[in-house]
C-alpha cells in the first residue's frame, strides 16, 4: 500500500537569497506617485509625504464624502481628537480648580473650617479627576483606533481568503 521511495526534494533556487536581495531593483517610495490602491492600510495616507500637499488632502476629503465607508478616516483623526479632548479637559481643569479655591477663600469669611474643606478638597480632587479623565479619553480613542484596525485586517483577510475557499 506504502511505497517505499522517499520523496523527491524540491529543486533548489539558481542562486542564494542574499544575492537574490541584492540583486534585485531597490524599491524607492519617492519614486512613485502614491496609488491609493495599493496601500496596505487603505486608509488613503501615503506612507511618505514626498508628494504635494494637496494629494494628502484630496486623498482624506475623498474618504471623507466616501458614502460607501470603504476606507476610513478615524486614524487619521485620532490625534486630532485627543488633542481636542486634552484642551477640553485642560480647560475644565482650570475652571474648577480656579472657580474651587476663589469659593474656598471665599468661604474662610463665614466659616474656616468649610473654606479650608473646600480649599483642600479642590487641591487633591480636581487633579485626580482630570487625571482620571485623560486616561479615559486615551483608551476610549485606543478603542476605537483599535476596532478600526481589526475592521480593516479582517477585510484583508476577507479579500486574501476568498479566492482560496474551496480551492
């Protein structure tokens, strides 16, 4: 039932791989216009800026007014979102903490022990709060960076695995 030859090896390359890579053409970015179609990411961001500004640009309002959300915007945007989210905060910080020692100072006229509670809840409060705060904006936009990534892996995987079903 068995046969009894081995195998046959494969056949070996004409030459080692070390001088295969170095034989081979350098692939240069630079060189190239960027072709969104090629990108591995498709998130429309050249992997280098060594083109004009306005293809960046042209390439996000694209995904923008993309109506069928084939490509996505939302890493693009992340920093620009924490950014916004470490001002709001930062504002927030200063008002409370401003607006919770003027009452505490305030209070001291009409009851010591009230404006010192105040003074000193504002001084540890406020900080932990904004603290707290920053590192829920962070992972909430992790999240969802995250949750796009895995979208746009999964659609890859998608594309690379349908020719390959029942193959």
């Amino acid at each position: 039932m068995t046969d009894s030859t081995p195998p046959t090896p494969p056949p070996l390359p004409t030459q080692p791989a070390d001088q295969a890579a170095r034989a081979a053409e350098p692939i240069t970015t630079a060189s190239r216009p960027y072709d969104p179609a090629s990108d591995p990411d498709d998130t429309g961001v050249p992997t280098s800026l060594g083109g004009e500004f306005d293809d960046v640009s042209r390439g996000f309002f694209r995904a923008l007014f993309d109506l069928s959300f084939r490509t996505f915007i939302t890493r693009r945007l992340a920093s620009v979102f924490y950014l916004v989210g470490l001002v709001a905060i930062a504002i927030g910080f200063i008002v409370y903490f401003v607006t919770g020692l003027v009452n505490g100072i305030s209070a001291l006229f009409f009851n010591v022990g009230a404006g010192i509670s105040l003074i000193v809840a504002t001084l540890i409060i406020v900080p932990i709060v904004t603290f707290l705060a920053i590192v829920v904006l962070r992972f909430v936009i992790e999240a969802v960076v995250a949750l796009i990534a895995i979208a746009e892996n999964t659609e890859r995987t998608a594309e690379n695995t349908r020719g390959s079903i029942g193959d």
